[in-house]
C-alpha cells in the first residue's frame, strides 16, 4: 500500500468517530505512522486528502460510466460504495467548511456527467443543459444524504428508481 492509500484508510478510519473540524494532520500521520513531510508531499491539507479519498470511491462508482457502464449500473456502484463507508462518509459530509466533501462530491460528479456527454457526441453542452445537470446532482447529493442518514429500510434499488424517474427528461436519452 502506498502513502496516499493509507493516509486515506487512515483518515477514514478517524472520520468513523470524529467530525472533520475535530480532525488535525497531526492525528492522521501519528495514526498512520506515515511523516508529516509525506503528508504534505501528497496533499495540501485534510480537505485534499478528503477528496482523494472521495475521488478513490468515485474510480469504481461514477467514472465506470467513461468505461461503458450505464448511469444505473455507477448509482448501483454508488450506492453499494457509500452504504459500506457509511460512518466516515456521514461525518465527511457534515463539515461546514469551504473546502469540504459536499463541494468537492457536486463538482466531481458534475464532471463526470458532463465528460459522459462529450462521450455520447454531445461535445459542448448549453447553459440551459449545464443547469439541469447541477440542478439534478444537487437533489441527487440530498437524495444520498438522505439514504446515509436513514436506517437503510428501503432499498438501494428503490432509491436509485427515484434518481433514475427524476432524470431531466431533455437529457435522459444519453443517461438513460
């Protein structure tokens, strides 16, 4: 395993019983064994590691669309990701700081998306097309708040059917 790979186990290990304010480099290089000089070699801060660590989930989940998996097929992906990190996720979310994962999480998927559309031949999206998609990932990110902070009772399937209906009709036929 590298450096970045356990400091990245590391601080998702700490996020399971701390809030990312409650978390400092310090606590991460001493759990990890790994010295702040290779911390800060990797990573600018927690809030960068934060994203690498986001950016690891979203390597199986949402950028196996750029591969040929069907949007279904990434939320199904997603979803099965963020239920097993559910602890450390849930307080990765609850930062109120700037940098946290709540934007860095909306601009990777938008990305994402965005990229998936130049793949199905639609090279420059307009600006109408440019806010459905934020318009849409914004109630995709409440949507999966919303399953973190539930007790799972309904199933993956079900919550992906809701993201799946509500899709921008506009856009459906290069997602859906």
């Amino acid at each position: 395993m590298n450096a970045k790979q356990l400091l990245s186990e590391t601080l998702e290990e700490l996020l399971i019983s701390k809030s990312v304010e409650d978390i400092y480099v310090s606590d991460i290089v001493k759990k990890s064994g790994v010295s702040r000089t290779t911390f800060y070699r990797h990573f600018l801060d927690k809030y960068d590691l934060l994203s690498y660590m986001y950016d690891e989930i979203c390597k199986d989940t949402w950028d196996t669309m750029l591969e040929g998996n069907t949007y279904r097929e990434a939320l199904e992906l997603f979803y099965k990701a963020i239920t097993n990190k559910k602890p450390s996720l849930l307080n990765a979310l609850d930062s109120s700081d700037n940098n946290s994962l709540d934007s860095h999480a909306l601009k990777k998927a938008y990305s994402t998306l965005i990229e998936f559309l130049k793949l199905k031949g639609f090279d420059n999206p307009d600006e109408k097309t440019r806010n459905l998609l934020k318009v849409y990932l914004n109630g995709v990110h409440v949507h999966s708040r919303n399953y973190l902070n539930s007790n799972n009772s309904e199933s993956i399937e079900s919550h992906i059917e809701i993201l799946i209906k509500s899709f921008p009709s506009e856009l459906s036929k290069y997602f859906i």
